[in-house]
C-alpha cells in the first residue's frame, strides 16, 4: 500500500513540477540549456524552487527539509533537467553537500548552512582536485596544519565548479603525512568561507569562452576547529561516500536532453527523412539508463551503496550524452558550430559540443569508472 501511494504521490509531483515549469516558460524566465546543472547560474531560480521546497527535500524537516523519500528528488530532479532549467547555482548543495552535512557535519554546522541551502539562498562549491591530482585524489596536497585555535590552509584546489558563485567550499586537505602503505589515510575535509582571509578564487574559461570552473588558492587562510567537516583523517570515507550520489543520478545522462528535444522539433519542421530509426534507437538507450539510475535511487533509499550500479550509469550515460550529439548531427546536419546562433537549436548544439569534453571526465574518469566496476565485479 505505501508503494502505490508513493507511486500516486510521485505522479502528483511531476504534475506540479511539470505545471511550474511551463509557468516559468510561459513568462520566459529563462531559456533551456544543455548542461544546465553546470553551466545554468539563476540564484532567482534556485530561490523560486527553495520556496517550493525542491531544494533539499530528502532533509530532516527541523532543518528546513520535507523529509521525502530519494525517488521524489528523483522526479524533481529529473523533469528540471529535461527542461533544461537553470539548477546550477544550489545543484552541489542539494545533491552532495547537504547530505553530507547530514551524514558527517555537526550540530552546529547543520543548523548553519542546511536551512539556507533549503531555501536556495546558500551556494557551496567543492574542491577535491589539484593541478597533479584528479584521477588519483589520494595524492592530494593541499594541506591543513593544527594551529592555536584551528587550522592553516596552504594549496591549490582546481577546476572548482561554481566557485566564483559560492559562499562556502568543502576542501579536500591532507592534515597527516602521506604514507606510501596507507594512502588513503591522512586526509580530511573542511569547509571554507570563500571570503575568507587567504582564499582567492581565480577564473578558468572554458574553450567557449564561458566561466564555469576555477582554481583556488589558499594561502595560509586560518579556519576555527568547527571548520572541520566530519572526524579529521577520515576525508577519504567521507568523500568516497559522496561519490555514489554524484556518480548515478539523471544529470548523468540528461545533460543534452534538451537537444534531442529540439531536434525532435526540428525534424518534424524539416521532414529529414529516415531519423525515425536514429532517435528511435537515443530514446531506447535513455529509458535504459532512467531505469537504471532509478534503481540506484531506489537502492541508495534503501540504505544501500551501490558502487558498481552507480559507476555504470555514469560510464554509459556520459557516453550516451555524447554520442546523442553527434547521432543528432548525423541527421541533421549542422554545419559551423555557432554559439551565438539565433535559433533555439543551433545553441542547443553549440552549448552540448562545446561542454562536452567534460561528461567523461567530471566527477571521476570514465577509465577510473571502469576500474571501479572491474574490481566490483571480481568481488560479487
Ligand atoms: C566540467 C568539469 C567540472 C569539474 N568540477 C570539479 C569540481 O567542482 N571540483 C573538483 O574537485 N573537480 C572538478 N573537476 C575535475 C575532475 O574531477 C577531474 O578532471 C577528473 O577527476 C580527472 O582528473 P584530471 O583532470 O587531473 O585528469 P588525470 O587524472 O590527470 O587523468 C588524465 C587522463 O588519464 C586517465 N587516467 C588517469 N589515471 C588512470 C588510471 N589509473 N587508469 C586508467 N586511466 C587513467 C584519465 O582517465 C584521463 O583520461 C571538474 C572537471 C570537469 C571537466
């Protein structure tokens, strides 16, 4: 009976979402983007979607959150993404950061950043790579030193989304010495006021031109004991932890999806001949992957850790994203790249090829992926 009522409840939820997003449209708040979870910054949007409680739903009621089940975020999530809504400014914070506030953080730490980040006021970046140190995290170098009263940060932190956005950034830091025998040890997270005394936030284009990530220094920025995010040493638990979530949600194959909608358009409104069987064959890979994200989401509900399902859904649903392009291109075909093109589906285009050298790479390697699932599957 709760599965058929969640079923019910959820089928409501699209609708309401479905409804707010064609009122958005409606007013032309904003245009639809490929990749939006990254490249889609409107703090309006995000507020507007806080009042609705779409951000941090899965949180504790006390802290401002609906306490609803993994499978409605999924719903929530996965219709913004389809319409390519503007999620990019609160997207760290309600997929990682809040659960990890939840799963690691203090008391205090909860009470200060979860009610804000609910009503889609507060922004969190993350920052886990360093310029030698992205595949192999454990390596990291960054390094945060017990001084009187708290902790000294020095190093560089690199391609961190969102960060010339963000209030705050949860830091990846060494606080012991590496140890060739225990690699994994040693390391600990902290987050960081990006306005802080020795923090600077450096701008990196992308080859479009466009500014999404950034490197950080840190340059001897002081942080009090309550800085510390979970229990010092234990920064490899905690992030690896987080990676499950980061790794299998829709975002992870939905990223152009508002193309093949306009191609879809576009292909009625030009009669191409013989794409039926071309988008025939997307739309039968993309149920694929929504089945199986769903079930990671379902699994990760459950109290589960799906490692081996979640670097799946990643690997194939990165590489459908960027095949999906070129398929597209095949059948209709595009000519010159244009990002300033006037018409919806040629910025469509220009915004998914341009960011797309990076759906293999963000959030770990499809090569590392793969290892992942090699060594899960040697395990079972
Ligand atoms: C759009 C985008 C947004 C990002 N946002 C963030 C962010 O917000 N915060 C953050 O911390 N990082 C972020 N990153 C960084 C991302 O996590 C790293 O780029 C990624 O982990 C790879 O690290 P690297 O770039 O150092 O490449 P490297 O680790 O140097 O890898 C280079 C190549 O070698 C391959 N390789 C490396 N090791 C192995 C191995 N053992 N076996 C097989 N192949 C291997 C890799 O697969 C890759 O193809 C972002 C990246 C992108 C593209």
């Amino acid at each position: 009976l709760t599965a058929t009522a969640n079923v019910l409840d959820r089928d409501a939820l699209r609708v309401e979402v479905r409804g707010f997003l064609a009122e958005e449209r409606g007013r032309r708040a904003w245009e639809p983007r490929c990749d939006c979870w990254l490249g889609g910054y409107d703090p309006d949007f995000s507020r507007r979607l806080g009042e609705r409680g779409w951000i941090g739903m899965t949180f504790p009621r006390v802290y401002g959150g609906a306490e609803a089940d993994g499978l409605a975020r999924f719903t929530v999530v996965e219709e913004l993404l389809a319409a390519g809504a503007p999620v990019a400014a609160h997207w760290l914070s309600d997929r990682q950061v809040g659960p990890a506030l939840l799963r690691y953080g203090s008391e205090e730490q909860r009470r200060e950043h979860l009610p804000p980040i609910v009503r889609g006021e507060r922004f969190f970046a993350v920052a886990m790579s360093e310029p030698d140190t992205g595949s192999d995290l454990a390596s990291a170098r960054t390094r945060a030193a017990e001084v009187a009263g708290g902790w000294r940060l020095e190093g560089t932190k690199i391609w961190v989304s969102g960060a010339h956005h963000a209030s705050h950034c949860v830091v990846l830091a060494r606080t012991s010495p590496r140890r060739e025998d225990r690699r994994h040890d040693g390391l600990s997270q902290f987050i960081v006021p990006l306005d802080a005394d020795g923090v600077e936030v450096r701008p990196i284009r992308l080859l479009s031109g466009e500014h999404h990530f950034n490197e950080i220094i840190l340059d001897g920025a002081v942080l009090d004991h309550g800085a510390v995010l979970g229990r010092v040493g234990e920064g490899w638990r905690q992030v690896t932890g987080e990676l499950v979530y980061e790794r299998s949600g829709p975002e992870r194959f939905l990223s152009t999806f508002p193309l093949l909608v306009a191609s879809v358009g576009e292909l009625r409104r030009t009669g191409a001949a013989g794409s039926e069987a071309a988008i025939g064959a997307l739309l039968a890979r993309l149920w694929t992957l929504r089945q199986m994200s769903g079930d990671v989401a379902e699994r990760l509900a459950a109290g589960e850790e799906p490692n081996l399902e979640a670097a799946l859904v990643k690997d194939m649903g990165t590489r459908f994203e960027g095949e999906s392009i070129e398929a597209l291109r095949a059948v209709l075909p595009s000519g010159e790249v244009d990002p300033d093109s006037e018409d919806e589906w040629g910025r469509l285009l220009a915004e998914a090829v341009l960011h797309s050298p990076g759906f293999t790479l963000r959030g770990g390697t499809n090569e590392i992926l793969r290892g992942i699932i090699a060594r899960e599957i040697e395990v079972r």
